[in-house]
C-alpha cells in the first residue's frame, strides 16, 4: 500500500493547525516586532473558552451542526480577550523597554496562564475530553474525518478573510502602513495603539479557530498543549518569513508536511535507519529551518517589514 | 526611574512654610509618630502572636520573637533609626544625607508590609482572625503609626496633583543628594567590609529560611530597605566607594562567597549554594552573549548539557560508553569547555549571520535538537552514545590531589559535607569566569561586542568585523558555560536529557537563563547572579504555596518586568539609553505611544 | 562624628549578628518543645507536585498521606506521631537531590517515599546511601535502580538503603508479552515508547519477549513526549499489518494514539503498562479506548477490601490527582517504612532510639525485613531490594471501565 498521500495529507493538517496559530505571531511581530510567546497559552485557553460552551453553557444532546459555530464563539471570546488584556496590561507598559523585557513577561504570562487553567478550571488538571467529529471518509487510499475537512475549510476561509480585510478595508491598509514604518503611519493619522490591539485580536481568533479544530480532531484538551504548539508556529511563522501572514500559512504547511514525511520515510533511507521515527522529526524540522534560513534568511516568502534588526 | 519623570527641582532644600503632609498632622507629631510607631512595631515582636504553634515559627511566646517576628522587629528598628536621623541626632546624619522623606516612607511600608503579611498569614492559614492573639492586633496597629507618621511628613507637591503624584513624590529620591565628606580609604575599605559581613549575614538568612511565609517577609523587608537605602542616596554613596576600591570589593565578594559554607550546620544549604552557583555561572556566561554582544539565544542550556555529558563520559563512570576512559578533573573540564566552544562555533558560524530573531529561533532549534539527539542516541533510535533517557548514572565523585570531594571533611572545627566541597570548587570557577567577563568586557573585542549590539551597520563601517566578534562572544560564552557543565555532572551524580530544555518550571532551562540575565541586570556582572539566586529560590521557597507555587511565580516575572524592565541591578549605559527617547536602543516602537516614552514603572 | 558613626555601625552590626543566632536557637528549642507528648517523626515523599507528571506525582504524596494517617489514628506505633513532608522535585533530578538533602538534613525524618522518575532517583540515590537513610519509590522500573548496570548477566546491589514496591520492566514487559501471544493469540505487535526511562525500558523488554514467544514484531516506532499529533505514526501502524499495538508510557500519549489509531479505522488494541493504568486514560481517549489493555502490579484492587479501603479515602478526602497508577504502591511503601519503625521500637523496649543516626539504619533494616500484606499484595523485598510480588494483572478497558481479565506471574504465561 502507498501510503504517501495519506502521509501528506496527515502533514497538511497538522501545518494548516501550525498556520492557524503562526499567524497571531506574523501579524504582532510584523506591527511591533514582539515574540508574543505567550500565543501558544492564547491558543490554549481558546480550546477551554470552547469546551466551557460545550460542556456549561449549551444544553445537552446539542447537534454537532449548531454546537460549533457556537464553540467557535465562545473560544474566541476568551482569545481574544485574553490576548487583548495581555497587550493592554503587560507588553504595552513595557513599549519603551529594553528588547528582552517583554519576552521575560512572556515567559511569566505563559506559565501563569497555563496554571490559572490547570487549578481553576475543574478537572484541567489532566486531559479533557472535548467533542469530536469522527466519521471517517475514505477518498481513494486516504482516509480522513470530519474534523479534518473543518480544519481545512476552516483554515481556507479564514486566510482568504483575513487576506481581503489586509488588503481592502481601511483598518487592513493601516495596518500595513504601521507595519511599514510606524511613525509616518502615526503622523498620517493612524491610531496605532489601536492597529495593535487589532493584531492581536486577529491573533487571538485565528488561535481559537485552531484550538476548536485541535479539540474536534483529537478529542481532548489540556493545559500543556499550548507550549509545543506554539514553539511550532512561531517555528512556521520564521520560516515562512515572518511578519507575513501567507508566508505563516505556507510555513505552517511546510512545516508540517516535513514533519511528518520526516517521521515516515527517514529510517528507510540506508544508514538512516536509527535517526527515523517520530522521535527524531523534530530535529528535521529545526534542520529544514536552519538550512532555508542559511539560503534565504528572510524566509520562504520574504518579511513584508523593512530589516531593522 | 520614578525620578526621571520629575521635572528638575528648582533648588535642593527649599522648605517654604505652606509644606504639608498627606495627612493633615503638625509636622513634629509626624515626625514623632513615626519613631514612637517604629519602637513600637519593634516591641510588638516580642508579644505573642497566635495561640498555637501551627503557624511556622511558633509565634505564642511572650518576650521573646520568632521567625516572621524577627523580620519586623528589623524593620521597627530600621524606621525607628531613620527617624531619629530625620531628627538630626548627630552620628546618624549619614544615614539621611539629603533629609528627604522617602527612606522614612519605605521603611514604614517595610515594616508594614511584613506584619500585615504576617498577620494574614496566620488568619488564613489557621483559618480565621480568632487565631490572632492580642499581640498580633497590637503588633498591625504598631505597625500601622509609623506609616501614618511617614505620610503626615511635610512633603513637595500634595495638593498640587492628584494623590496618586502626591504618594509619587514620597517615594521619590532626591534629584540630588550632598557629596559625602572625603574619607580616607581604611574607613572606605572598613565600610565595604561591614557591608559585606551584613550583606552575607543577609543573603544567608534569606537561603536558609526553612518555610516560604519567612522567605515571603524576608523579601518585603529586603526590598523595601534596600529601595529605601535607595532613595537616601546610600546605594549611590557606596557604589562610588566601589568604583573607588574596585579589587578590593571584588576581594571582599569572593571572600564571603567561601565564608558562606563555614555558616552552615547543614548540608542542604550548600546543596541550594552550589546549585545557585552553577546557574549563576551559566547565566554569567549567558550575559557575555546576550548582555554584551546583544545575540539572543534561546538554546543556551545546551552548552551546559555539553560540558555536563562530556564530564560524565569521561568520568569513569560505568554508565559511559566509553567506560574505562577516566580522565582527572582539570582534564575533563577544559574538555567539557572544549567540546561546548566547538559546538558554540559549529552552530554560530553558519546562522551568526543572521540578523535579529532569526538567530533566536535558530539557537532555540539547536537547544531542542541537542535535547531530543542525547535522548535518542541510546544505541536503539541512534547512535549509541548517551544511554538516552536513562543517561550516565554513578559518576564518581572528584578527588582534587587527594582531596575527596564526595566526603565531610574537618576544617578549623567546622565540618564541610559533600556540597559544601563542591560548592568551594564552583566559587573557583565562579572567580574564573568573572575574571573572564570583566577582562573581556573592558578589552578591545568587548568594545567591539557593545559597538555591535547598539548598531551593527555603523559599528561595521567603522571597520568591525561584525561577524568575527560576535563568533567569539558566542563561543566565550558556550565555552564557560561547559565549564559549569562538568561540575554539575558530577554534583548530581548523573546526567539526563530532561533538565536541558527550552522552558521549564524549575532552573537551570533556557528560559530561566534568559530571565536571570533579563532580570538581574544585562550587561552587569553582579546583576544575572542576583538574578539566578533569586530565580532559584523563588520557586524553592514558594512551595508554601503548594499547586499554586508556578502561578505564583509566572505573576512574580510578570510584575517584575512591569515594574523594572532594566533589570534589578542596571547597567549604568543602559539605564541612560533607557530613560533616552531616540536612542537606538530603544525601538522604535517608543514613538507608537501617546503617553511620553519614559515609563510608568515606579507607579 | 566619622568615628560616631562608625561606632554606631559597629553596633548596629553586633546586634544584628546576635539577632541571627538568636534565631537559630530558638529554632532548635522549639523543637524539643513540640515533643512533650509523642516522638513525631517524619516521612519525606518526593514527587512531581506541580507541572508536568503532577497528576500522578500527587497520587504518590496522597497515596503516602493516608498511610500516615492510618498509622496515626490506629496509634500503630505506640508514643509515636508521624507526620508527613511532601516536596516537589518537578521531574527534574537536580531538584530531587535538592529534596533528598533536605530529608536527610532533617533530624525528625526516617525514611522517604518517591520519586516517581527514575531520572530523578539516581540523584538521589547516593545521598541516601551516604545517610543511611531507607528510600522505597512506588514508580520506578528501570532495572538497573537495584540490580546494577549488568543487571541482565551480572546482578549487584548498588545501594542498600533503596527499596521499591514498583515492579522491574522485566517483569511486566515479559507478562505482557506472554499474555499478548498466549492470551491474546496476536502474533504480530508493533512497538512504540514514548524515549523516557520507563516507557523505553518496557517496549524493550516486551519486544525481545515477544519475539521469544514466536511473535513477529513488524515496526517500532518512539515518539515524545508532549506530542499531540500521531497521524504519521497511525499511517504506518495501519501499512504494517499489527495486530496489535504494545504502547511503553504515560497515559497522556497513549491516549491520544489509542484515539488517533480508532479513528483511522484501525481497530486493533494498545496494550501498556501500569503508568496508563488510570481512570483518565478512558476519559481523555472516550469510546476509542474500549478493549485497550494494561497490565498492573498486584492482584486486582476490588479483591482486598484494604484497597478498596483505600480508594473510598481518596475520594471521600476530595484528594488531588490520580491514585490510579502509584497511590496504592506509595501507601504499602510509606507502610513498610512505619512497620520498621515499630520494628526498632520493639526491639528497644517499646521506645523508638532517641539517636535519629541509629533509628535509620535500624528502619532500613527493618524495611529489608518487610513482611505484611499490603493493598497491592504482599509486600516485602528481595536481595536486591526489589518487592518479591510478582503477581501481575492484566486489565481490560470494558464498557469504559477497567476490569481485570488475567492474574498471575511472568511464569505462568511461558
């Protein structure tokens, strides 16, 4: 049996969940140059917005059909006001601060965030079963379920969204103009405090969109799934180039694809046989990025923002 | 920083009559409620507490203070003393050179801040302020006048703003403090010794405080005292005598690094030393990277992994796969520093050339793959190399010229155990390392690196070569901390691969490195061993707090950031560029604010 | 006034230096104050209490907690109060040396409980040894803890004072191995761990066993742990033609695969060890884990009604985590370390030695000594200082609840 297809196929929705995620990074570090490395926490609580949905709120026996869009609500809810209070009341006050002092927040936001749900949210002290949509299709030798196509549609949709609001709406062309060169932007009337908070918000839903699509694909959530997550995207988001948010998606997918064909085909390459399996994925994953970095250090698709290192 | 967001005073010292406190209180009541208030507070120390002895510290004995009580007793006295040098008592006007109210204010809140916590303490975990004796309300009202007192001062500017400026202007320090009259340099070496006995009589109450409400008080006190030493314009005084007898600090330092050992009955302290010794020197050499050469690197931790898994295979351990090969200590050190300036530079002279949070991430690759490689690499998914997860077991301990390092030994009456040795050993390497920074950051290449960090176009154009330096500060850097590695190897008996990643909730990790340096001051030598003690005892010490001891801490780094972005202990460079709009180091994002770009922090 | 000043610094100076060794003193009265009724002594437990493994870390404190207070209500040592002191390693071994020199700093202590890891026990391990100081971990299995490196030709105690009531992976992986071949009549497995000392050590063993049977293993694989996404691994356990798949790890992976593989329309069984033996392996996997199977030291828990006991006071006290996997193991190892003390009371006349030095390695020996029936089976050590039960039972996952399906010993499956 060839099971190349489903192996990519297996890659593509795992990149296309990295892309979801990778974008809340391209899109804050593209306007303030920050590594929001709590994004993977956003993510995670984003899953726990929606199953709180779920579970409290809707009644149950809801149908699958009106229950996820509504989950889809309440996880970007909690997102986005999460990471809209943490621009608001940690990175903001640290605008004019040393470089690093933000990420040192970072860190303590993540940690925080990860134990406020392990103690406060019942029975998160250890995975949680979250709804799934499991029915199998079987599309030639690829076989793929239904949270699989809400992850693609999902992810599909959502770029070309996200893509016509960047490039048509008045918010979307300030945003690019802070990006390019924050204090003309500033001078030509743009509220920029206001652009960021956008970004993250915009990062914030994306995240919730991929926390819904993790919870439905895998059938549980808890408070640590939000760490490897996240190093992945951001992974993504630089090797696509970041600050560009088609280069998030297609690094996302990249990366996915090589992370995945990696743990299937390595070990049958001769001499390999013991640096194959899953175990050793992501070592590719880092080599790919480290050698696309070496040859085009500005990412697969280029930043969109001017070098300013 | 609060004091930059002053505009500059007129002159210092001007007391028009129309002065006056926050609270309305004739200035001498004020002043003597603060020191009744602060003899008070002191004396409330010796009452009982709480009925039972539950609480830790046993707080139930009339006349004679425990635990927590200790720490406010200090602090009454601190307030008191810096009372009556507000009254001018001669021989105590050194502690208040420009007579401002600030120190008065913070020890006040010290003092407050310790027993209130103290006293809640007890109510919440005994459940209830039934638990409370008498004492304990006296000891929070006692501790409640000085404050009171501190705030009835005559002070600049209330009633002008809002309250919030107001309680601004008591905390400030004064835009300038009288020089000190000139002394001679015994008296200046005498007063760097008494600092320095007190200073180690300081850290090593707080290392060996035995339950996290004592280490929690212990840090109020620290805190406010040394902020208010701050705002007297002390701290400034004494790093002048510093800057003035330079060697002879560093003496004094390294000195009562080896005395902290011989103040020790139990061994688990020098345990807490020595593992807080080799976080600090990685974080030493961390700072040299990051700090100096301004490279963020994400991966850190694994240099430290390199020189530990080198150490252990060249231990003698039978755990090795090369078994049989035991080489002695000097040997394996240079080999683990060896083998981590050889990866240092097999990593950083492909990806040095990238820019900015390129290389980041790639360092944050290189730390995940040397973690995921020693795991794999155990003879069945790799290599056989590393034993994989269950790692190098049973490393022996160093014998240094028949210097057993694994058992106690007697030395002039006071016995050293197993990490005490250990812990002698890293204050070497410590020593070593610090002379590495210092002389590397006052040389040429030093320059260099700091040149590279503010600006890489100009500082190439100015005939740098960019790439050249920053590979040396990169392999420096790894270089020392494999250094620390093998040491560490050998403290904890084996190595694995688990305590090598990226984040995690307990040091050393590359996260955690990164906040020692962050935290502490970057570009300092003092400020990322400041900062790795207290990142280790943190977590340590908050345990009290049982599952809620991470949240604690994630909240702790947070408010941290917020309130001093620059780092405990600020690069004087630094904090100038800091409090600089328009300087390069300050992105610029600065101008996306409304607000002015100096910050908030000190509110 | 220079020389008032400094006059007024040195006293400043004595007084706090006084204040500093006041308080030592008080401290080590304080003690001696505390004992006017009944010796307390003190059991130290090290565990993962926070972040990663808690869960399970946590069983092990809780699990410890109750025995303390079964001794202490039933008054099992006459004059003697034990008390229990939990701390946290992390999972990280330089953090449980930490621990370990904090027990054995502590003049009151007897004897520990932990770790879960095994990592984190070979820190340990030496300090103990260097105290005297008995260490019984409820969790670890690798072999090499009490037979040596050479544990497989050349069998040799390392130390004398570290016990387990944790079977070897020898054992368990070579019973399930019997049971998957003989009991289950599968005759090809494919074998993944998730490269941690546990999961690693038991897919090793159950591979070589295996194939000893006569069974084909047709793939291995190992993956991470943290890992969420097996959609790779899935794809090539469906191409291999496994008719089973034996899992060596915790169960938040397992759970994830178990899901993954279902639903991938392979419906072929995980089998793993105890470290999946929980309830939350069937919440977090649902449906997908209905015939799954693990196996577990001791005989079921419903057969002893101490055990069953025993798990109506973990859930009556509204105890944190998850006794599934450890409690049980945690509760006889804190047990054993009480009986010993009773032992050394008993042959000194009724009163436990007052010298701490002394009590220790009389506990140790007593620990070596063990013979009682405990909640997993009988409890008591071999030469190596392993626990003599070998009795194993295999559990099934039926109708979303384990039931046991299979008793005995590695030997009885050949």
């Amino acid at each position: 049996m060839n099971t190349l297809p489903q192996q990519l196929a297996n890659g593509l929705l795992l990149g296309s969940m990295y892309g979801l995620i990778a974008i809340g990074y391209t899109m804050v570090y593209g306007i303030v140059q920050l590594i929001n490395f709590a994004h993977g926490e956003i993510f995670m609580t984003g899953a726990f917005g929606a199953l709180t949905v779920y579970f409290y709120i809707l009644p149950d026996g809801t149908s699958m059909a009106l229950a996820v869009p509504l989950m889809l609500l309440g996880g970007a809810i909690v997102a986005i006001l999460i990471a809209v209070g943490a621009e608001r009341f940690a990175y903001r006050p640290l605008r004019g601060a040393p470089r690093l002092a933000p990420l040192i927040t970072a860190i303590g936001l993540s940690l925080a965030l990860q134990e406020v749900v392990r103690n406060f949210y019942p029975g998160a002290d250890r995975a949680r079963a979250f709804p799934g949509l499991d029915t199998t299709h079987d599309i030639g030798s690829v076989t793929i379920k239904d949270a699989d196509i809400f992850l693609i549609l999902a992810a599909v949709l959502c770029m070309a969204a996200l893509a016509l609001f960047v490039r048509r709406s008045r918010t979307g062309r300030a945003m690019q103009a802070t990006a390019q060169d924050p204090d003309t932007a500033q001078l030509m009337g743009i509220d920029t405090n206001r652009i960021i908070v956008i970004a993250f918000a915009i990062g914030g839903f994306f995240a919730a969109v991929a926390a819904v699509a993790y919870g439905l694909k895998y059938g549980n959530v808890d408070y640590r799934m939000g760490f490897l997550m996240g190093l992945k995207a951001f992974t993504a988001a630089v090797l696509g180039g970041i600050g560009n948010i088609y280069g998030a998606m297609l690094g996302g997918v990249v990366l996915g694809i090589a992370e995945t064909l990696a743990s299937a085909y390595i070990d049958e390459i001769p001499g390999m046989s013991q640096l194959g399996g899953q175990s050793w994925a992501n070592v590719w994953a880092f080599c790919l990025l480290i050698l696309v970095l070496l040859f085009r250090p500005q990412g697969l698709l280029g930043e969109r923002v001017a070098d300013r290192a | 920083m609060t004091e930059t967001t002053k505009p500059p005073a007129p002159d210092a010292v001007p007391t028009p009559p129309a002065l006056r406190g926050l609270i309305p209180l004739p200035a001498a009541a004020a002043r003597a409620l603060l020191l009744a208030g602060g003899i008070a507070t002191a004396a409330s120390a010796f009452l009982a507490w709480t009925w039972t002895a539950e609480f830790p510290g046993d707080l139930t004995i009339n006349g004679y203070p425990g635990g927590l009580q200790w720490l406010t007793f200090t602090a009454g006295v601190l307030t008191a003393l810096f009372a009556l040098a507000s009254y001018g008592i001669r021989g105590l006007g050194w502690l208040l050179p420009a007579r401002n109210n600030a120190p008065l204010v913070l020890t006040a809140l010290g003092g407050f801040a310790v027993t209130w916590f103290t006293v809640i303490a007890i109510s919440a975990e005994l459940g209830g302020v039934v638990n409370l004796e008498p004492g304990g309300w006296i000891a929070a009202i006692a501790s409640l006048l000085p404050l009171l007192g501190a705030f009835a001062l005559p002070q600049e500017k209330t009633g002008t703003d809002g309250t919030k400026a107001a309680l601004k202007a008591y905390i400030a320090k004064p835009d300038r403090i009288p020089a000190p009259q000139a002394t001679s340099g015994w008296v200046q070496r005498a007063v760097i010794t008494a600092v320095t006995i007190i200073g180690l009589g300081v850290f090593t109450y707080g290392i060996d405080t035995e339950y996290g409400e004592l280490f929690v008080g212990y840090l109020f006190v620290v805190t406010f005292a040394m902020w208010a030493l701050h705002t007297a314009g002390l701290l400034d005084r004494f790093s002048q005598l510093i800057a003035a007898n330079r060697s002879f600090t560093l003496a004094m330092g390294f000195a009562a690094a080896i005395a902290f050992p011989f103040t020790q009955t139990d061994d688990h302290y020098a345990n807490i030393g020595v593992n807080i010794l080799i976080f600090g020197t990685v974080a030493l050499g961390l700072n040299i990277v990051v700090g100096l050469a301004g490279l963020l690197d994400l991966g850190y931790v694994a240099f430290l992994g390199v020189g530990a898994y080198t150490a252990a295979l060249v231990s003698g351990s039978e755990f090795s796969t090369i078994s049989g090969v035991h080489l002695p200590f000097w040997a394996s050190a240079l080999a683990g520093a060896a083998a981590s300036l050889v990866f240092g530079v097999l990593i950083g002279a492909p990806t040095l050339r990238l820019r900015g949070d390129y290389l980041a991430i790639v360092t944050l690759g290189f730390g995940e793959i040397f973690r995921i490689a020693v795991n794999n690499m155990d003879g069945d998914s790799g290599p056989d190399v590393t034993n994989g997860p269950n790692g190098i077991a049973n490393i022996p301990d160093l014998n240094l010229l028949g210097f057993n390092f694994g058992q106690a030994h007697d030395i002039g009456g006071f016995t050293l155990g197993r990490f005490a040795n250990y812990y002698l050993l890293m204050v070497l390497i410590m020593a070593i390392v610090v002379l590495v920074y210092t002389r590397a950051a006052d040389s040429r290449i030093g320059r260099s690196w700091i040149a590279i960090r503010e600006d890489e176009t100009a500082a190439t154009a100015m005939g740098i070569n960019g790439f050249r330096v920053k590979l040396v500060a990169f392999a420096l850097g790894a270089a020392l901390a494999g250094l620390a590695g093998t040491v560490s190897a050998h403290v904890t008996y084996s190595v694995v691969p688990t305590p090598y990643q990226f984040a995690g909730s307990t040091p050393p990790n590359s996260a955690f490195l990164l906040a020692a340096v962050v935290l502490g001051g970057m570009g300092t030598v003092a400020g990322p061993l400041l900062g790795a003690a207290l990142l280790y005892l943190l977590p340590e010490k908050l345990v009290f707090l049982q599952d809620k001891s991470l949240l604690a801490f994630g909240i702790a780094l947070i408010l941290l950031m917020r309130f001093r972005p620059e780092g405990i202990i600020a690069n004087r460079r630094r904090q100038l560029e800091f409090h600089e709009t328009g300087q390069l180091d300050v992105p610029k994002q600065t101008t996306l604010t409304d607000e002015p770009a100096v910050t908030k922090a000190g509110a | 006034m220079r020389q008032r000043s400094l006059v007024i610094l040195t006293s400043v100076l004595t007084t706090g230096a006084l204040t500093l060794t006041a308080c030592g003193s008080r401290d080590d009265s304080g003690d001696k104050s505390g004992d006017s009724g009944a010796t307390t002594l003190t059991i130290g437990v090290d565990a993962p209490l926070s972040g990663e493994n808690s869960t399970t870390g946590l069983g092990i404190q809780y699990g410890a907690q109750i025995a303390v207070d079964d001794a202490n209500k039933n008054n099992w040592v006459p004059g003697v109060k034990f008390k229990l002191k939990a701390l946290d390693d992390k999972a990280q071994p330089a953090t449980g040396q930490s621990n370990a020199t904090t027990f054995t700093g502590d003049k009151t202590a007897v004897g520990a409980v932990g770790p879960l890891n095994s990592g984190v026990a070979q820190t340990m391990q030496q300090v103990f040894a260097s105290a005297n100081m008995v260490q019984i971990s409820p969790a670890n299995t690798a072999p090499e803890l009490t037979q040596g490196k050479n544990w497989q030709t050349d069998k040799k105690r390392p130390f004398k004072t570290y016990f387990r009531t944790a079977t070897t992976d020898e054992l368990q992986g070579s019973f399930a191995a019997g049971y998957a071949y003989n009991g289950l009549k599968k005759k090809k497995a494919f074998v993944v761990d998730d490269k941690q000392t546990y999961g690693a050590g038991l897919a090793k063993i159950f591979n070589e066993q295996f194939k000893k049977f006569g069974g084909k293993v047709v793939g291995t694989d190992h993956v991470n742990t943290g890992d969420k996404d097996f959609g790779s691994l899935v794809t090539k356990i469906k191409n291999s033609g496994a008719d089973l798949l034996y899992y060596g790890g915790q169960y938040d992976e397992s759970a994830l695969i178990t899901k993954q593989l279902k639903d991938a329309g392979v419906k072929i069984p995980l089998f793993g060890g105890d470290g999946m033996y929980a309830s939350t392996y069937i919440e977090a996997a649902g449906k997908a884990a209905e015939g799954d199977l693990v196996t577990a030291i001791g005989v079921p828990a419903d057969t002893l009604p101490a055990a069953k006991q025993f798990i109506q006071t973990y859930k009556d006290k509204g105890y944190k985590g998850d006794y599934g996997a450890y409690g049980a193991y945690a509760y006889d190892a804190t047990t054993a370390i009480i009986k010993a003390v009773k032992a050394a009371a008993d042959a000194n006349g009724g009163k436990v030695p007052t010298d701490i030095n002394d009590l220790r390695s009389k506990v140790v020996d007593g620990v070596q000594k063990s013979d009682f029936e405990g909640l997993t089976g009988k409890v008591s050590f071999d030469q190596y200082g392993d626990t003599t039960n070998k009795q194993l039972t295999v559990y099934q996952v039926e109708k979303g609840a384990w039931k046991a399906v299979e008793t005995g010993t590695p030997d009885d499956l050949q």
